[in-house]
C-alpha cells in the first residue's frame, strides 16, 4: 500500500438504520478503499440484496453465514468480516468504536471483490488488515464516534 | 448532517424485497444450522436445486403459496404480522422477523393471546400498562374472564385508583389489557 496524501474518511452506509448493538460503514478517499465505489456501482438489485445482508447484520444476526460472517478461526484475520451477495464481496473489519458502549461493534467496509472460488483470497483479507492497522483509519473513525466528554458517559 | 431515509423508503417493491430477504435468510439460517443440502430440500419441494437457489437469490419473485411451501418443507410454520411502529412514512425500514418471533418465544410460545402473560396499550385514564409485569395467575383480583362477562363496553371506564392491576380483555380485538396504577 502507498503512501496516504489523501483524507481519509469514515460514513455510515447510507440508507441503514443503524441498531444499538452494530452499525456499518465506508472507508473512503483511496483508489484501494473501493468498497464504496463499487457499492455505489451496483444495479439496483445487488444494490437492494446487499442492504438486506448488512441491514440483517446491524439488526443482530449473525447468520446466514452465506450472507456475511467473519473469520474466528484465522487468528490473523479474526477482526475481518465479508458480506456476500453472488459473486460480489465486501470486506472489512469490526471494531469497537464507543468506549461507553464496548459491545457495541462497528463494521468498516474498506474492499470490494468479485469471486467465483468458494476459498477466501487471503490477499483482501490482507489488505483489510492494514487498513484496520492504519491511523488514519482510526482518526475516519472516530470523527464519526468522537469518544465521550467527560461526564456525559451515562447521561 | 440529515439523516438519511432508509432504502425501503424508495418504495413497495423495495419493502416487498427486504421482506422476502428476510424470509430467505429465515430459510438459509435453518438448512446451515441443521445440515440440509438444498438439493435435499429440493427434492423434499420436487423442484430443482437450480430453482431452489433461484428463489432463495431473488426471494421477492415468491408468491405466499411459495413461502408458506418452503416454511412446511423445513419443518415451520409462517405468520404475516402487521405492527405499527410509529413509522408512518417508512423512514427506518421494516422491523426484522426475528424480533417478533423472538418475542413470541420469549413469551412462551402461546397458542393464543390467552397465553400472553401481559399486554398492551393504554396511555388514559391515568394509568399505564405493565408489559409482561403481571399475569393472571399472580392476580388476587377477578379472573380477566369474569371481568370481560361484567364489562359491557371498552375500554372501560375507569376512574378510581386501582388497587391492584386488572385485566381486561377487550372480545373485540382479542386484546388483553392490564391496567395498573401508573
């Protein structure tokens, strides 16, 4: 991965109603961040069939594991997540991003692959991993979920 | 930064897809949690796998006839719930399946409302009702029974302060009601 001159933003999936417990958003503004890009190229019917897979995800569930799931067994990529719809794959990572809310978990969708193998390429998974790593990602992120003021934790 | 409206917002056949996804994913989750192979289901329908998958990929192509096939193929039931969640204008998407299925497990699985341990509604008279709070059991009062035979209109009109909750079951909507003390 290059250097990164460019700004580097975080934004919820447009159009998802974000629950309590999970949300999901874009990593945006490098040309190898195309999660979004690719999202916003979608007809409308992979369009539709990816917003129920990450709408089923925020809402609680952790399956259909052909829909989305992450990666328990692979240490190295334990934090990564694939939403799936045919042969498109959105890739990203979970996080924790509210401090006051620590089970509260955040899905950052940074890649975008087509595949037709039933195996994971580990190079999007890798890819997926150094963004995690990034502090620039961190800083996209918490623009979006500023760490409380003191005080106002519980209200 | 305004919020945006959800993408079922766009119209009823958006609504209509995220629906019968939900529906799908129902179907998906119970052949991955009990081992079936959908040309095992497939074969149970007398349909293809090809078809299986077919609908399973674009499940807003199934008519209720189709829904009502695959719950039965995979051992279920299906109910179509209407709810009103404040959301007249569809901004924040429809409410998952899940939620109300996992409500009725919780609840007990009842066969009826008779077996819902607590109910809805009130917001008059001062009172307010506890959800799932009492039960008809733990009432000393009148059995909910006797009161809907004494009880000639609904709601009632209730103006003193309960001493204790009351059910009353309105023959109308099939509702029960506790009100209690708010």
């Amino acid at each position: 991965m290059p250097p990164v001159p460019v700004t580097i933003t975080f934004r919820l999936v447009p159009g998802i109603r974000m629950s309590s417990g999970r949300a999901v958003g874009f990593l945006e503004g490098h040309p190898d961040l195309n999660a979004a890009p690719a999202y916003k190229s979608f007809s409308q019917k992979v369009s539709d069939s990816m917003n129920v897979r990450i709408q089923r995800w925020t809402d609680g569930h952790d399956g259909p594991k052909g829909w989305f799931h992450g990666f328990p067994n692979r240490k190295e990529f334990k934090e990564c997540f694939v939403f799936k719809y045919k042969e498109h794959r959105l890739y990203g990572f979970l996080c924790n991003p509210k401090k006051e809310a620590p089970a509260f978990r955040l899905c950052v969708l940074t890649t975008h692959d087509t595949k037709f193998e039933w195996e994971t390429d580990d190079s999007n998974l890798k890819e997926v991993e150094l963004w995690r790593k990034h502090l620039v990602s961190l800083a996209a992120i918490k623009y979006v979920f500023p760490e409380p003021k003191k005080g106002l934790l519980h209200g | 930064m305004g919020k945006s409206k959800h993408w079922t917002n766009r119209g009823d056949d958006a609504f209509a897809h995220a629906i019968a996804s939900d529906f799908a994913a129902q179907i998906e989750t119970i052949l991955e949690e009990e081992g079936i192979e959908r040309k095992v289901l497939a074969e149970k329908m007398r349909v293809t796998p090809g078809r299986v998958s077919q609908v399973l990929n674009n499940p807003a192509s199934m008519n209720l006839r189709t829904v009502v096939k695959y719950s039965r193929a995979v051992n279920k039931k299906v109910a179509i719930v209407t709810y009103d969640d404040g959301d007249k204008n569809n901004e924040n998407g429809p409410i998952d399946a899940g939620v109300f299925s996992g409500a009725w497990e919780q609840a007990g699985c009842p066969t009826s409302l008779f077996g819902l341990a607590g109910a809805s509604l009130i917001g008059s008279y001062g009172f307010v009702v506890s959800q799932g709070s009492y039960t008809e059991h733990s009432l000393k009062g009148i059995p909910a029974s006797e009161e809907t035979q004494r009880l000639q209109d609904f709601p009632p009109q209730i103006e003193q302060t309960l001493e204790q909750p009351m059910i009353v079951f309105n023959p109308k909507s099939q509702e029960k009601v506790i009100y209690a003390q708010a």
